[in-house]
C-alpha cells in the first residue's frame, strides 16, 4: 500500500494527503479533549500549566521544524504528533496504568495501552462518514501513529495489524521524528512547569549535567534567576535549542528524504533519528531525575491516586450498570464486548469529566 493511500476512497481536494490527515485530526472532537486531560498537572491546578493538548501543539510545531530542516514531509510529522496522545486516559500516565490493571484483573488479557489506543480513535472511534468508521486518514500516518515508539511488536496487537502494518519495519523517518520531538518538548515543558509550580527549583536539578550546560547558556546572556519569568523562558528555549540542534547534527548524515518511506525499512536497522551516545546518556539520567522529583512528587502523587481511584470507581459502575454509558457508546454493546466499551468510554473522558460523573455516581471525591 502506497504511504498517502487511504483505505476508503476520497475525493481529491487543494491539500497534500497528509495535510488533510492533520486537518481532520484537529476538526476532531478526541482532539479538541485533550485540553482538559493531565500532562503532569490537572487541568484545573492553573491556567499557565501544560495539558495534553498544549503538549501535542508544542510536539508538532518541534517535528514540524525538524523535519523541514531534514528536507523531510511536515505536513505528515504534524499530522501524526497531533495524533499521538489522542489514545490517554484522564489523569495522566496513571490513568492508562489504573485502566490496564483494572481490564487485566478481570481477565481481559490485552488490556489497556494509550499508543495502541490513538491508533484506536482516528481508525474506529471517531465516526464522522456513514459507510466506515474512523477518520480514514494515510497509510503513513497510521502506521507513525501505530507505531509511536520502539519496538513495535507487543501481544496485545491483534494479528490483522501485523499483516496490514508489519511490524518487522521501521514507520516512516517523520513517525522517528515525531517520538524524539515528543521527549524534546515534554523534557523541556516539564521542568518549566515544575518550576513555576514551585515542586522543584533549578538547584534540584542541578544534578543533570545536561541541566548544568543550559544554565550557563541563560547565565551567558546575563539574566539572573531572580528573574523568574525570564529565566524560565530563556532555558526552556535554550533546552529545545540544544537538543534540536544536537538531533539535527546526528540525524541528518543517516537519512534519505527523496521520499516518504514507510513499512520499508527492517526494524532491525537501528534508528537514523537520535543523538550522540553522550546526549543519550544526559538525557536518561535528566529523566530520571525528573522522575524522583518531579513526577513523584507528593502533591502530585495524591492528584493522581485521587485520579487513579476515580477511573477504578468508573470502571466498576459502567461494568455493573452499562446503561450509564453515553448513547453513543451504550449503542456500541450490540457490537463489541462490554469490557472494551467501556475502557474505551473511560479513555475518551476529559480530567473534569471523568471527576464530574465520579461525583455524580458516588457522591464524593
């Protein structure tokens, strides 16, 4: 199959395949969600802070400048990062986590995964045409959205999606380009946040040699951290910087941009997207740091156990009594299994009305 092929016919129209695949993508109502679903903090914590739909925004706009200056398609980096986190639960990584446990203790053995479950909404759960579900978009931004992260295998992906996509092979280089500018911007994004929340400080971080090295390059133009605003901004920017430059300088040597190539190359190939084995390693240990400080913090350990409680009590009330469900989804129960519906039903709720509906069901939270 052709990478700017769809699987239902179309009509031709002024946009390149891949534009229109990020227009439909943004006109969708899983997209317009993600303003109220969790990065790090919920929603309702601050206007300043990030949701998944800012996250998805800044991640297209970073692959989006990488993959001109690699003479690469835009239109089809932007298209599959505008995508890419359509799938997550509300409340965060512990939402899909909390889903997952939830549908394996009850013996559904596939449970839940967020990559596989944005492949999900813009191929099934969106309905916008009579004669098929999903948003119809390219073979290539299928497959990058599919396959959003390495190793592409995994048991819970039914055998169909292998014979189709085959995930013996690489997607395309824009799909690589979409997961690096991922962890770009959530790295960068992350730490501002924290910042700004007061939960960690640039001292805290200090322990990552890569944190060390952008706040010289803010020190460097004479902006003290007493100027708070400013500080903030100038490292995120010198952060994105950094690391966009440091991927342009490894990558561009390893790839050819004549074409789109998708479902082409051997997975067994390595990466052509990436950094220097000394970034990679500043980058882990930045993560890690992150991960004790940042992400594990105890305000934000009690929000997203309050968040984790809530998708158990959901869960449990739409298996007991399916007839809550939205219309939408109840009418769906001829279909398809119970258990799906409604994991399907949970993912696609916003923070606020995920807490809303706990609310309503028992009362408190």
């Amino acid at each position: 199959m052709r990478c700017d092929q769809r699987f239902y016919e179309h009509q031709n129209d002024f946009r390149d395949p891949y534009a229109r695949d990020r227009d439909r993508i943004i006109h969708s109502g899983s997209f317009r969600r993600l303003e109220y679903k969790t990065q790090v903090f919920l929603n309702h914590s601050g206007d300043f802070f990030r949701t998944r739909l800012t996250h998805s925004l800044e991640v297209a706009q970073i692959a989006r400048s990488i993959a001109g200056s690699l003479g690469l398609k835009e239109s089809l980096a932007e298209a599959i990062a505008l995508a890419h986190d359509l799938g997550h639960t509300p409340f965060g990584h512990v939402g899909g986590d909390t889903l997952d446990e939830c549908l394996k203790q009850d013996g559904f053995k596939n449970g839940f995964e967020h990559n596989f479950q944005s492949f999900r909404v813009v191929s099934l759960l969106e309905k916008r045409y009579k004669n098929f579900d999903g948003l119809n978009l390219t073979f290539a931004t299928l497959e990058g959205i599919l396959k959003h992260s390495y190793p592409y295998k995994k048991s819970f992906l039914p055998t169909w999606i292998d014979e189709i996509f085959d995930l013996k092979t690489h997607p395309s280089i824009e799909a690589m380009v979409v997961d690096r500018a991922d962890e770009i911007a959530y790295i960068s994004h992350d730490i501002d946040d924290g910042i700004h929340s007061g939960l960690i400080t640039f001292e805290d971080l200090k322990e990552s040699e890569l944190v060390c090295e952008i706040l010289q390059k803010v020190a460097d133009e004479g902006i003290e951290q007493d100027e708070i605003e400013m500080f903030r901004y100038r490292f995120s920017s010198h952060m994105i910087n950094h690391l966009v430059y440091s991927l342009l300088d490894f990558s561009k040597q390893n790839i050819d941009h004549r074409d789109v190539a998708c479902a082409k190359i051997s997975a067994k190939e390595a990466l052509p997207i990436g950094f220097e084995a000394d970034l990679e390693t500043k980058i882990k240990k930045l993560k890690k740091i992150l991960f004790q400080k940042l992400y594990h913090h105890h305000r934000i350990v009690r929000k997203m156990y309050a968040g984790s409680e809530a998708i158990k009590g959901l869960y449990k009330a739409l298996m007991d009594e399916p007839k809550m469900l939205s219309s939408y989804y109840y009418k769906q129960l001829q279909n398809r299994r119970k258990h799906r519906v409604v994991a399907d039903f949970i993912a696609s709720m916003s923070d606020r009305y995920a807490v809303e509906l706990y609310r309503e069901i028992y009362g408190t939270m």
